[in-house]
C-alpha cells in the first residue's frame, strides 16, 4: 500500500514537471510532432497495407501479416523514443529567456547518438516482445528512459544504458505505466479516428495515424523527461544548461 502510494505521489509529480515543461514549448512540441510522425505516419500505413493483402498462400499472408506488424510496431517506437529525444534536448539546451526553436533542436540534437540508443533499445524490446511478453516489458522499463537520458545528461550511448537503468531501479511499474499509458492513448485515437473518418481509404488511415501520433506522443516525450527529472532528483523543470548540469551531476 506504501509502495503503491509513492508510486501515485511521483507520477503526480512527474505530470505536474510535463505540464511545467509543456506551456512554452507548445508551437515546439507540435512542429516537431508534425516533421517526425506525419512520415511515420505514412510508413505505418504503407506496412498495414502490405500486411493486408490477398493471397493464395495462407502461409505467405500471415507472414507477411507478421513481418508489416513487427514493423509497425518498431518503427511507431522508434519514432517515439527520438521525440523524446528532441523534446529532451529542447529542455536541456535551450538557455532561460530564449525560446525554443525547431531549427535550435535540430542543431543542438546529439543525432547519431540518439539515433543508436533509439535502435538498439527499439530492438531489444521488439526481441523481448517476440519471445515473450514479460522480457519486452522489463526492457521497455530498464532502457526507454536511454535516449532522453542521452539528451539531458550529455553522455555517450553505453553510459546512457548504463544511467536509464539505474534510474529504473525500484521505480519499473511508474516508467511503465506513465509511458504505456501514453503509448495507448495513441492507439485509442487511431482506433477513434480510423471510425471517424473511416478505416478503408489510404488517406484517411494515414490521416488517423500521424493526428493520433502528433497528439499522443508529445505526451510520452514529456512523460519520458519528467521522469528523468523526477528519478534523478532534479528539483523543478530546470532549462538550459542548468538542467543538464544538474542532472549529469547525478553519476
């Protein structure tokens, strides 16, 4: 019952720190939502299609039908886990007084970091998930803080591994509910808006896609910050360069 009570104070905590970091960022958060997930949002309906064609092979159908939802589901994570990303270096490098831009995001952003934290925790967790469920689970809470971590903190790729899953240490259910929360709230719209605007042309597939992720995701980005800012100990939504001190200050 204790346990259970900390967990409700830290996610009310870790809300009150997205909300915090969400009010001046908003233009931000959704320019950034529309350049990463309307793409994606195309992707992920080229592979629905390719998954739901006919065939005279049953076998060949449900592969195939396999292999484009494997490939939904890590590309969908992929595209989540780099927001954060962004969104994490927005926070961290953007100095008191200056707003945020897109194109300063876009300079700042370790890429190549980001982008190697993001697939190989994008991989592991769609492994876990293959073999069994509950592996995947455990991945997802020990690494899918790494990329934001990367970001916030300014450390390399092993040591951003290293740092997520320290900070996930008693703390799992609270990282996995916060962010699968948020990862559901996107299928809920897909699913809503799929009816909405009806699921069988390709424009309105791809429509509900990106428009459930651009409201979703933004909200797992803020998430995947305040706990990082919650689990290190980092008082407030700190910006600029004061934030990144004091949170790689935590080793």
């Amino acid at each position: 019952m204790v346990a259970y009570k900390s967990c409700v104070e830290s996610a009310r905590r870790v809300i009150a720190r997205a909300i915090s970091i969400a009010r001046p960022r908003l233009a931000l958060l959704l320019g950034l939502a529309v350049l990463v997930f309307v793409p994606l949002g195309l992707l992920g309906t080229v592979d629905e299609s390719l998954g739901s064609f006919d065939g005279d092979e049953a076998a060949v159908v449900r592969a195939a039908s396999v292999a484009a939802a494997v490939t939904l589901a890590a590309t969908s994570l992929l595209g989540q886990l780099l927001f954060a990303g962004l969104v994490a270096a927005s926070v961290t490098r953007t100095e008191p007084g200056q707003a945020p831009s897109i194109a300063g995001v876009a300079r700042e952003a370790r890429w190549s970091r980001l982008i190697a934290i993001d697939l190989l925790t994008t991989l592991a967790v769609i492994v876990g998930l293959i073999l069994l469920i509950l592996p995947g689970i455990f991945v997802f809470a020990r690494y899918a803080l790494a990329s934001t971590v990367s970001d916030m903190q300014r450390c390399g790729v092993r040591e951003s591994f290293r740092r997520s899953s320290r900070l996930s240490r008693g703390h799992g259910t609270l990282i996995v509910t916060m962010l699968l929360t948020a990862l559901l709230l996107g299928e809920v719209l897909q699913a809503a808006l799929g009816l909405l605007l009806g699921d069988q042309a390709f424009l309105a597939r791809w429509l509900a896609s990106s428009l459930s992720q651009i409201i979703a995701n933004p909200i797992f980005a803020l998430f995947a910050v305040g706990l990082v800012l919650e689990l290190s100990g980092t008082p407030g939504a700190r910006r600029g360069a004061t934030a990144a001190a004091a949170a790689a200050a935590e080793q």
